[in-house]
C-alpha cells in the first residue's frame, strides 16, 4: 500500500484528487493539509511516514517552493510530486533544484496521475517525456546493452546544461571551446538519444542515471 499525503487549500479539490488518487486500491491519503506550514508541523507525528507527499504550488501561509525547501533542508527522504497549473518551464527546473521528484498539471488524468505516483515510488523520479519504458529499464541497470551510449563530451555538454548557474547554450559553447552550432549539434543528440525534448528532460535524466544529486542541480 502507497500512503500518501496531499496539501493544497482548496478543500474541495483535495477530495477529488483524493478520489481519484484512491481509485487505485494500493494507494491510500493518509491525511490532507491545506498549506505547506500544515504539512511540516504534522509531519513529525505521521508514523510511519508517508510514501509519498503530493503539493500544491500556490497556498496561502507556505507555498509550495518554501515548503520543498524545508523539507530538503530537514533531509526527510520523502519525495515530493507537484500538482499545479503553472507550466513554466524554469518555475518546474526550480521546483526540482528544491526537490521535487516530479510534475504534473492539474488537468491531468486519472492515468497520469496514476502513472506519476507508481515512477516516484519505483524508481524515485517522474517526467512525462521519460515515460518510455524501455529506458527505464536501462537506466534501472547499467549493463543493459540497449542502455544510450553518451560519447566523453555529450556527458560534459550534459553537466554544464545541468549546471546551477544556468548556462546559456553560447557560455556553454565558451566553457567547451567550440562553436555554437557545435553545441546544437550535441543537444539535438542527445534530445534523440535519450527520447527528451527541452532542458528539463536532460536534468531528470541526469537524476534519474545518478550523474549529479539534487543539490547540484
């Protein structure tokens, strides 16, 4: 059984989430809270603690990203999935550098969610562009042989993509000593290698392979 948790401050959404979290019978909502300062003060009495911990990003008191940073902080193993409506592709690579192990919108469906609850507690991450099984499974074990093969400077253009002071494509270029058609030429390589479209699809990758920790992203 998956015990979960669910912040957000509107309690009408938290029941429905909660139903449709629970329309799988081996996930359970152990107990809602309706901000992150909520959720931090209950967590100590929370035996045993939750599988899971699933957010809101906009709350009254504590929000989302102050509560994942606490949470980092106290170093309390739980992971964290982010439900919210903000797409923004740099607001969701900071919820990650925070410790998010995971993103979904709140229009997504019952599936999805589904989905994104068993990957965070299987294999620790969720990222809809690593949805393809096949390399989960290589990422899973090293010595598959279908496991995507990066050359010396695909993994160092990889790093400095994941670096924390956000490298633009042409520093990154500077940093490598080539031109920046050189480094599209990386980027699209690996996008095709690793079966990712944007920026963030390289970072979850890099987390999910052990090539860097949350705290170095």
């Amino acid at each position: 059984m998956v015990s979960i948790v669910l912040v957000d401050d509107h309690a009408l959404i938290r029941q429905g989430i909660q139903g449709l979290i629970e329309q799988n019978p081996d996930f359970r909502v152990v107990a809602t809270y309706g901000h992150g300062k909520e959720l931090l003060d209950a967590l100590p009495e929370l035996e045993p603690p939750p599988h899971l911990i699933i957010m809101d990003l906009q709350m009254p008191v504590m929000g989302g990203k102050e509560a994942l940073q606490v949470l980092n902080e106290k170093s309390t193993g739980i992971p964290v999935l982010v439900l919210s409506m903000n797409e923004d592709e740099t607001t969701v690579l900071d919820l990650v550098r925070l410790g998010a192990r995971g993103y979904l919108p709140k229009y997504c469906n019952t599936e999805e969610l589904h989905d994104a609850i068993n990957d965070i507690t299987e294999t620790g991450y969720y990222h809809s562009e690593l949805e393809h099984r096949a390399l989960y499974q290589s990422l899973k074990n090293e010595s598959n042989p279908s496991a995507p093969r990066l050359t010396a400077r695909e993994l160092e253009f990889l790093m400095l993509v994941c670096d924390k002071e956000e490298l633009s494509y042409k520093l990154i270029a500077d940093r490598m000593g080539v031109s920046v058609r050189t480094i599209d030429g990386y980027r699209e390589a690996l996008f095709e290698k690793l079966n990712v479209k944007t920026k963030l699809g390289l970072v979850f990758y890099a987390l999910r392979h052990g090539l860097l920790q949350i705290d170095n992203v």
